[in-house]
C-alpha cells in the first residue's frame, strides 16, 4: 500500500487538533515542520511528543507483533501549531469616574514540546478543534475582572499613559500566569489596544480567517506560509501603532518605531483585507472554472444521453420493421390459407354434387336392373341383369371411397 500525505490543519486560525487514529488513514505520513508538535497518547496515557520529524501517524502492527498476539494500542493524537498565537479579549466598563473603559488585550503566547501535552484540557472539555478564540473564551473572564480592576481609579487620559499601559501588562502577565501554565502556554507579550475602530477590525479579522479553508494540494503550503507571515506583519504593525497611540512616547522611541513602521509598509506586503480579496478572486475563479468543467460535463452527458436515445429510437425502429414483416409475412400465410380453405370447400362441395348425381344415375339404372331381373322370363337375361346390378354396386362402393379421401 502507497503512503499517503496526510494535513492536520486544515485553517489558518487552528492552534491544535485532537484526532483519534481511527480518524487517521492507515500507514498516513506526516512531515512536522520546525513550528508544529504532535503529542501521542496511547490508551489515554500521553506517551511522547514529537517535532520538525517525519514519522507514520497511524502505523500497523508488524507481523511479528500479531503473531505473539500483540493488539495496537488505543492510540490518538494532540497536533499543534507553536506559534506565536494572538489571543484577544476585549474589555470593556466604567471607571470610577464615569469615564468609559474600552480596550482590547492583545496576548502573544507560544506553545513548546514540553508544553504541548497540557493543550489536551481542550479535548477533555469537548473542544477537538482549538482555535485563538477557545483559548480567548477561557481568559475573559480573568483578563476582564483583573484589567477593570486596574483601570477603574483613572480617568480617560490616565489610562492611555505609557506608563500605565506597561504596568498594565505587567500586572496581567503575572495574574494570567496560572492560567496559561494550565493551557500549556507561555507568555512572549501583551499589548493593549485603545482605538475601537482598530479592535473591532482585529476581532472580525480573527473571524474572517476562521473561514478560511487550506486545501489537501500542494499550492495550499504556500498560501498558510504567506499568511502566517502576514499574519506577523499585522500584528507587529498593531504592537507599534497602539503604543505609537499612547501619551509620552519618547522621542528616540517614537522615531525608531515610525523607522520600523516604514520599513514594514514599504516591504510590499499585503494587507489582509487586501489578501482576503485577492484570495476570494482566486476562489472565485476556481469556482468558474469548476462550473466550466461542470458544464462541459454536463453537455459532454447530454449528448451521450440524446446519442443513447438515437440508438434507441434506431433499434425500436429497426425492431418495429421486422415485427412489421413478420406481421405482414402472418396475414399473407392466413390469406394463402383461407383461400386453401375456400378452395377446398368448393371441391367438396362440387365432388358432393357429383356424387350426388353418380347416385341418382345408378338408382335409376339399378332400378331398370332389378325390375329386368324380377320380371324376366329368360334365364340368361336375368343372369345378366344381376351381373350388371353386382357390378353398379361395386363401382357406387369404390367411388365413394375415392371420394371421401381427403
């Protein structure tokens, strides 16, 4: 049996995968990348993790193995993307001043072959499939309770204040420390965006690229590679403009991320609305040119049918003409036959009347010969007309016998 190529990831936005080997084809390869981990479990039991290697996903047992009985084991598996993932979390309030309190906690965590094991909390909750927003579910509400409760002694100008927004961070990265060691992440960043426009773009981005599907083909390698790297891009794009946005950025600071700013604008990337775009183009077009196949397909069929139907109509025609003669063939031979039958009775018929006449005839001469022999006086004539009688009866005998063969 040929191996088989095998994808876990099927979205951009899925961090890890739990699937069991039932769900994996047998003797299927995978090849992790640098950034990718699988954790196998066997009845259960986490039996290893592994990463940038090319292994069997879901090998068979050798024939040794089956021969001393030995049964594969409950095998599954806990693929993950390393990262860094982004997590967002918006938080939103009142201070105790009145001033309204929107913000969006933007969390960069990555994910480690020591780590990763622990990602099996998702699965045991029921979530197979772990994207950024299953693990955003899961520290709302601390991030809410924990950055409100900072937040809520300032007013709308304080808030947005260097100073406060590392302190913020700071303080967040040792609430959440918990949180993430369970989760099996680690912290690389926070950062905190306080233009709602921005957030509400973020957040329906994340959204959007959840419906991204990547095929099984080979193209689709490239297309996760660009957008992962787009993906980067943006977020490092967001880190600067938010704290470019805060009150008392120095101004060596300031120069040196507008640098940087420029320096990733004029790289040429693609934003991902743009990427987005571009990548409905293409999927619009594959879908026409799917439907032009499928249409040819459909003509391709319809002239096959109306070909089938043709032959159909010449066979039945070709079987109407020779139930047609063979019909005509039975109506001549019934003619033929009546006219036999007509034909025949007409000789009976005129064979009748002949006989009929033969029997007058000769009971009219028997009856001249029996009177002849009644009254006759010389012996010699009445032996004739006896002889004459016997012989009449004989041929009136054989004549009707003659007659009556058919």
């Amino acid at each position: 049996m040929n191996n088989m190529h095998f994808r876990w990831r099927e979205n951009p936005t899925v961090i890890g995968q739990y699937m069991l080997a039932s769900k994996v084809p047998i003797q299927a390869e995978v090849t992790l990348k640098p950034n990718e981990i699988c954790v196998v479990l066997e009845n259960g039991k986490v039996v290893g993790s592994v990463s940038q290697q090319h292994m069997e996903v879901n090998p068979q047992v050798g024939m040794i193995g089956k021969l001393f009985g030995k049964q594969s084991p409950q095998r599954s598996f806990m693929f993950c993307f390393t990262g860094p993932h982004q997590i967002m979390v918006q938080v939103k309030g009142q201070s105790n001043q009145g001033d309204e309190i929107n913000c969006l906690v933007s969390m960069k965590v990555e994910i480690t072959r020591e780590s990763a094991p622990r990602l099996l909390t998702f699965p045991a909750k029921g979530v197979v499939s772990v994207h950024a927003s299953d693990i955003a579910k899961e520290l709302t509400s601390i991030v809410q309770s924990k950055a409100l409760a900072f937040l809520k002694e300032m007013n709308s100008e304080g808030m947005r204040t260097i100073e406060v927004n590392e302190d913020l961070c700071f303080h967040l990265k040792s609430e959440l420390r918990s949180s993430f060691d369970e989760y099996g992440l680690l912290h690389r960043g926070i950062h905190i965006i306080w233009s709602t426009t921005v957030a509400e773009q973020k957040l329906q981005n994340e959204k959007d690229l959840e419906r991204i599907a990547l095929s099984k083909e080979a193209d689709s390698d490239k297309q996760e590679l660009e957008l992962n790297q787009l993906i980067q891009t943006e977020q490092r794009k967001h880190e600067i403009n938010a704290r470019l946005s805060l009150v008392g950025v120095q101004a060596q600071n300031k120069a040196e991320m507008e640098h940087e700013l420029l320096t990733l604008e004029n790289e040429g990337n693609l934003t991902f609305a743009q990427w987005t775009q571009n990548n409905k183009l293409l999927l619009a077009k594959n879908d026409a040119g799917r439907e032009e196949i499928l249409k040819d397909a459909q003509l391709d069929l319809e002239v096959s049918k109306l070909n089938a139907d043709k032959q159909k109509l010449e066979q039945a025609a070709g079987l109407e003409v020779k139930e047609d003669k063979k019909r005509r063939a039975m109506e001549m031979f019934e003619q033929v036959q009546a006219k036999k039958q007509e034909r025949m009775k007409l000789d009976a018929a005129q064979e009748k009347e002949r006989l009929n006449q033969h029997a007058k005839a000769s009971e009219s001469t028997i009856s001249v010969l029996e009177k002849i022999a009644s009254t006759a006086t010389d012996p010699l004539v009445q032996m004739e007309a006896l002889k004459q009688l016997a012989e009449l009866r004989k041929a009136d005998v054989g004549g009707q016998k003659d007659a009556y063969k058919d």
